[in-house]
C-alpha cells in the first residue's frame, strides 16, 4: 500500500498548443495552508456544523439545500452555496448580532457532498470520486483502489483548472516516495482537481502536451459529461 508522496513541480512554456505554463501555482500544493477548511467554496449537498459559542440553541447540523441555501433558528433561507465556512461565519454573526451581544460564529464542513475530484489512467478504478477535505494525492489514488502493475508512478500528472483559461500542472514521482521514503512533500488537492497515473513517462513539455490533449482532456470531458446528464 501506499506510504507517502513526493511531488515535484516542474516548470515550462508549452509553446505549441493554447495551454500557456506548465508551472507552479500560486496556490502552492506544497503549502500545508493550501487546502485550509476556510477556503473551501461549499455547494449543496455539503453537510455543515454550525455552533455558537455559549449558545447551544443555534447550534446545528444541517445540510445545503439543492437551492443553496440554509435556515437556522432567527434566519431563514440564507445562501451558503458559493461561500466558504469563514465566510458564512461571518454572514451568520452580523445577523445573529440583532438578536445576541458579539456572536461566536464556527461553521465546519462534516460532509462534503457538492465536489469532486478525477482520478484517471492506469489505476485500478478510475473514475470520480466524492472531495474530502485536506486530500492528497496519496488518497486520490487509494480511491481509485491504487496502481495497476505497470504504471508510472515517477510522472503522476495532476491538472488544476482544467477549463479554466490558465490551468495548473504538477508532477508526482510516487516512486521516489515508495523507494526513498520521502516525506518532505505530500502535495494536497483542491475540488476539481484531475489525477493521472501514465502507462509511459511524460519527460519533457511536449510530452505533457501530447498526454494532455489527446488522453487527459477527452476521457475528463467523458466523465464529466456523463455526470452531468446524470445528476
């Protein structure tokens, strides 16, 4: 089974296809921080905690409705989809302020429900599976059941944005985690987020672009889509 994870970020311009920078983000994987619980964007269906402090009777479990929204005692139909836990917090202080003196709001995500991450390629179920908070990659690919025998665990491609017009891409080396039990870095995942186990290592820019356009994006398109005309 799985031990650890190393990620090493490698840096380039693809020239030849409209993906502008195989590069670091400036939401830095390696950062502990990236994957805070504050910046989760919630969606519905997430399952939430909602407590004040000394006041157990707005204390809450309660899930997003598929409208977005939530009701507690004194506030009814209030968005939360969109929003992040801290900022809910806060958007549930400033009205329970009317009703008690300096309110201290704490808002946790229990479930997460309304995001997703893609684990593709040569694992033993790809597929998408249901974002948790704080995931690596590590735990992406235990999802997916791990590796099959012949994948290569020194190129694992992580796609961050992958519609956006300015994705982000990662190299994992699984390999130099397993043999060398390095556990400098175990880089975290964020809703969305594409893992990809190759068959052949992608060693060069030109490589990435192949991998990207001709394997990556239709078989993400696929399942994304499939999702969609499902849900």
């Amino acid at each position: 089974m799985f031990k650890m994870i190393v990620f090493i970020i490698i840096l380039g311009i693809i020239g030849v296809v409209s993906i502008s920078d195989l590069r670091a983000a400036d939401d830095d994987p390696y950062n502990a921080d990236t994957n805070k619980e504050s910046e989760y964007v919630m969606g519905p269906g997430d399952q939430l905690e909602v407590s004040v402090w000394n006041h157990p009777e707005f204390t809450r479990t309660i899930r997003i409705r598929p409208d977005g929204k939530i009701s507690l005692p004194l506030i009814n139909n209030m968005r939360a989809s969109g929003v992040t836990p801290s900022a809910l917090s806060k958007i549930i202080s400033d009205q329970l302020v009317k009703y008690i003196k300096d309110p201290q709001v704490s808002v946790i995500v229990a479930e997460y429900r309304s995001k997703n991450i893609l684990v593709i390629g040569n694992v033993i179920k790809p597929g998408l599976y249901q974002y948790e908070g704080n995931m690596t990659v590590f735990d992406a690919i235990g999802m997916a059941e791990g590796y099959k025998p012949h994948a290569q665990l020194k190129s694992i491609l992580v796609v961050r944005g992958a519609y956006d017009n300015d994705p982000r891409y990662y190299i994992a080396n699984l390999y130099k985690a397993i043999h060398d039990g390095d556990l400098r870095d175990n880089v975290g995942l964020q809703p969305k987020d594409i893992v990809y186990v190759p068959k052949n290592f992608i060693g060069n820019a030109a490589d990435f672009a192949d991998f990207y356009i001709t394997r990556i994006q239709p078989v993400a398109t696929s399942y994304y889509f499939y999702k969609e005309t499902t849900d």
